[in-house]
C-alpha cells in the first residue's frame, strides 16, 4: 500500500516546529555540489541489495549536449563498490536516465540506460528505484522504458562517501542546471511515486517508510565560510556542505 504523502503548501505551515516556504533551489554548473556525504556504510543498501529509492526534482540547462551530468552517486570506477545516477547523452545514448551499480570486482552489477526521458529543458521529478530484482526509471510518477534485472549483489562498503549533484570520486560530470528535493529509501516506493509527483514539489517525506536522507536543498541552506550547509532530514542526519559553489547559486524555485 502506498505511504500517506503530505504536500507542502508555497505558504507557510507547520512542519515539525518550524514555518515552511519553498522558493529556493541550487543551480549547479557540472563541478559544483555537495561531496563527502555521510559514512561509507550509509548507503551501501543501493549496491549490497537493490533495494532503494532515489528521488529528486532537475531542471537542466541544455538537455542536447553530447555528456553525462550525474544527479547524484559515489562511484564510476568499475574496480570499486558503489553506484551513479545520472542524466546521460554521450554519442550512441539518447536522452537518457542511466544507473550504474558496481560491485567491486571489475563488473557492473548494473548498467541501465532508458533512452527519450527527458527531451526539454522543464522541470522535471526523477527516480531510479530497485525492487531486489529489477531497477525502473520513473519521469514525472510514471514508469519510463523497461525495468533491469540486476547481476549479483556486492557486500560491505564502497571506499567513496555520496555526493550530490555529481559522483564523489571524479568531480567533473555533474549536473548542469537546477537541482531541489534530493531524496534516498532503503525501500522501493514505486507505489508511491504519482502520488508523489501530483503532490508537487516539494513533498513532506518526514512520515514515509525507509526514509534514510533527505535534502530539501534552498530552503534550510545557511551560507558561511564560503560554503553552503543543509540539514538532512533524514534520520541518518548527513547534512550537506558544498564544494566549488557560491551565494548567488541559491537561486528562485522553479516550480
């Protein structure tokens, strides 16, 4: 059964004990981000069981060039454990949403590209979700191409912590355009996720099941010492520091 989802107003309203609005997001510029996110262990459920939800709102500048931008993920190198979610139009991919799992032993446990889900340059809800079978893309709460049966699961922990807005261990191929609501389940919320998209965004995930992290990302930002921090309110509290990035990349919301 799908998980009670509660939108948050663009007025204020009582969330915890604290007043909500939402008018904020990041825009980042491909080496900008949020690296070095939690412990090694945090997030190995992604990898170890193929069992997860990875939840976030993109707006891209240009969705045509010949890249990947990477949304979010801690590994590209085959030789190590971890994974990478990401908006791919290298030659030979075609607008693409891509996941990347590798188990540590030179193999991918999991190479899934889905071709024509995104073709503009509006905002949209992007997931990766795993069932412990079978990786499936969604684009704005429904399912997009086919699902992916993952290879054998890897066990222990990658040696890269998590980023946000690019993979932690090559900084280079991130996202380039506006990113808000970066979110991670050890659970898979397939059931909810038209619910999710037609609650707009944001949604409050503070009541859903398997919630392990997430970053409203614009509106609990605090900008000192040249970085912005944000809070994670998920119960793994991994808040974010950023990397490369500067006020003015606080910017209006765009939904």
């Amino acid at each position: 059964m799908a998980d009670k989802v509660i939108p948050i107003p663009r007025k204020p309203h009582v969330f915890g004990a604290e007043p909500l609005t939402e008018s904020h997001e990041y825009h980042l510029d491909g080496l900008e981000s949020f690296p070095e996110i939690g412990a090694l262990s945090d997030y190995n459920f992604i990898q170890n069981t193929g069992i997860y939800t990875i939840s976030t709102w993109i707006k891209l500048d240009d969705y045509t060039p010949l890249i990947a931008q990477v949304i979010t993920g801690n590994e590209v190198n085959a030789a190590e454990k971890g994974f990478a979610f990401f908006y791919d139009n290298r030659v030979g991919v075609n607008n693409a949403l891509s996941m990347l799992i590798l188990d540590g032993t030179g193999t991918q446990m999991l190479a899934h590209e889905e071709n024509g889900a995104i073709t503009d340059n509006n905002l949209h809800f992007v997931q990766a979700i795993g069932d412990g079978v079978n990786n499936q893309f969604y684009v704005d709460g429904v399912a997009h191409g086919s699902p992916k049966a993952f290879g054998a699961f890897s066990t222990g922990n990658p040696i890269e912590k998590l980023a946000v807005g690019t993979v932690n261990d090559t900084r280079t191929i991130g996202l380039i355009g506006n990113l808000n609501n970066v979110s991670y389940f050890n659970t898979d919320k397939s059931a909810s996720s038209l619910a999710f998209y037609n609650s707009g965004c944001p949604t409050d995930l503070s009541e859903q099941s398997g919630l392990k992290s997430w970053w409203r990302l614009g509106e609990d930002a605090i900008f000192t010492g040249g970085n912005w921090t944000e809070n994670d309110l998920g119960p793994l509290g991994n808040n974010l520091v950023s990397e490369l990035m500067e006020e003015p990349d606080r910017v209006a919301f765009s939904c």
